[in-house]
C-alpha cells in the first residue's frame, strides 16, 4: 500500500483534509496508518465506511508519511481510488 501512495496521482494528508475530501464526495481511497492514535483516525474510518470509501490500513505513520511525501508522520493519507484499483489490477 506505501507504493499505491507513494505513486499516487494525488495526495491528500492530514485528517483535516481527508474528512473534507470525503463530505465532498471525492472518488479516494483512505489509508490509515495503525499506529496512530484511534480516537483521531476512528472518525475518519467511520465516516469513510458510511459513504462506501475503501479504507486500508498500514503499520507505520512514519513510512506512511514518507510515501506521501512530506518529512513528518502520518496518521491518515486518502488517494485517487483509481489509482489503487489500477495497481490492484
């Protein structure tokens, strides 16, 4: 999954961000990193799965942030849904 985000067209991170991405309806994937604190990433997860947005998880903030490319952690990264099908496939 760090290679589905590191070779994402787009990139959004942050909760703030995501959250917003999601009530506008854009077409993203989410993934959460597990090591982040649950009551931050718990309401983004939810809220995820009630419009029908994929959501994975990975282990790690720090390579999570790395593979969306910023030099911090991070907690929640949301990408083009496209682009995780396209690499599924």
């Amino acid at each position: 999954m760090y290679d589905r985000v590191k070779n994402a067209r787009r990139r959004i991170v942050g909760v703030r961000q995501v959250l917003r991405a999601i009530e506008q309806g854009e077409p993203i994937a989410v993934v959460i990193a597990q090591d982040a604190a649950a009551d931050i990433t718990a309401p983004v997860a939810e809220r995820a799965r009630t419009r029908g947005i994929p959501v994975y998880t990975v282990d790690s903030m720090q390579r999570l942030g790395r593979a969306a490319g910023i030099d911090v952690a991070a907690s929640v990264v949301a990408v083009p849904v496209v682009d995780v099908e396209r690499s599924e496939g």
